[in-house]
C-alpha cells in the first residue's frame, strides 16, 4: 500500500530524514518506535504531504504521490491523524464529523455508521468538542479521519494523555474497523504496550533512517524494554 524509498525530509535547511526505506502492506498494522528527535513525526508529515520531500519517492497503492499537494493525497486515500488531534473545540462532535466528510467532499450520509463504530461518541453528538476528556478527543479525531474514507491512515502518538482503559478500546476499535474496511494503519507511537497490541510488523528509526525490523512479541524482551524504555 506503501512504498517509500530513500526518503529525505525535514525543516527547512534542517534534514530530519535521511534516506528512508518502508514498505506497508495493504492491511497491515505497522508501527514505527524510536526515540524523540529521530523522525517518527517528520516521516508521517512528509507521507501526507505537510512537508515536502528533499529528495526520495513516496508511492501509494504503486502510485507516486512524492510531489502532489495534501488535499489530492487525502482524496487518493491517506488520513492522518496528527499529534495533539486537533479537532475543533467549538464545535459539536456531530459537526468535526461532518467537517471530516466535508474535507473530502463527501455527504454526512455515512456519519452514522462511523458512530455504529464508535459508539461512546453518540451520546456525545451534542457536546464541543473541547469540552470531551483526552480520550473522547482521541476516539473523536479517528472517527473524523475515517468520515473521509481513507485506504490508509497514518496515527501520530495517540496514546497522550489518554488513561489505559480507552487506550484499549481504540485497540480493539481499530482492529474491528479493519476487519470490515481491509484498512491500512502506520503508527508512530512511545507507549511500547500499545504499539504492541495494535502493530503486526514494528520498525525502528534512528538518525532519520530505519534501523531495524521487531516483532511485536520481541517488546516483551527486557533489554529492549530498557532500550527504548521513556522515548
């Protein structure tokens, strides 16, 4: 579903990602674990398109989508959901739903089967979104990112201050939803527990490039777990 290839990426004149090499299978849960400053964040906004690439190839279901503008990356298929969420306080949950539709130039016609799907959100509807806790924002945010039909969507540390019990429930949401949908997920994620339990394939980044492939069971390992314990 993914294909990138000797990625770079950065800040302006500062090169974050040096030459990165992914595949994403299509269906597949794919997590990417590394310490802060090493360009986890920087790869996810590049792949959708709110940084531009340096140098490099990003392909998307075997199409190159490396220079085109984010709102045709998000049509092709790619939802994101950034770090921090960023829905809109001031407005229902029911309307950041519709705003996930209108993004696309969709109807609202499928907001209710995207509550069926996150169902602690319906009696919610009425309520700004501001006013919800850390993990009603979070449940929120993926139900709006999945109002546009995206093939794909890339997660940008959901696990921040959210409490272990919903933290849960987005794992089994997210694995529901993918059974019924065959979506495509690249998670950036500090919280070893649950990159684990969302993630079939795990990949490791450091200095801007993947280091190495885990297996999700390997996070059990004591002295990976010192390793990338507080990343």
């Amino acid at each position: 579903m993914i294909r990138i290839e000797g990625l770079a990426s950065g800040y302006g004149r500062i090169q974050v990602l040096n030459g990165v090499d992914l595949q994403v299978r299509r269906g597949c849960f794919t997590g990417i674990l590394g310490h802060n400053g090493m360009g986890k964040s920087t790869l996810l906004k590049t792949i959708v398109g709110h940084l531009p690439a340096m140098s490099g190839r990003i392909e998307l279901a075997g199409e190159d989508v490396t220079r085109l503008p984010v709102h045709v990356r998000a049509r092709k298929g790619i939802g994101y959901v950034p770090q921090g969420r960023q829905i809109f306080p001031a407005l229902s949950v029911l309307d950041n739903l519709r705003m996930g539709c209108a993004a696309k130039g969709l109807s609202d016609d499928g907001i209710d089967a995207i509550i069926d799907d996150f169902p602690q959100l319906r009696r919610l509807l009425d309520r700004p979104g501001g006013a919800l806790s850390g993990g009603e924002q979070q449940l929120l945010a993926l139900a709006r990112c999945l109002c546009g039909n995206p093939s794909v969507i890339l997660l940008d540390e959901p696990t921040e201050g959210i409490q272990p019990s919903i933290l849960q429930e987005i794992v089994e949401r997210l694995h529901a939803i993918r059974a019924k949908r065959e979506l495509t997920l690249l998670l950036v994620e500090q919280n070893l527990e649950f990159i684990r339990g969302l993630s079939e394939r795990i990949f490791t980044i450091q200095k801007g490039k993947i280091a190495r492939e885990l297996d999700p069971a390997q996070l059990d390992d004591h002295e990976l777990i010192g390793e990338f314990a507080g990343v």
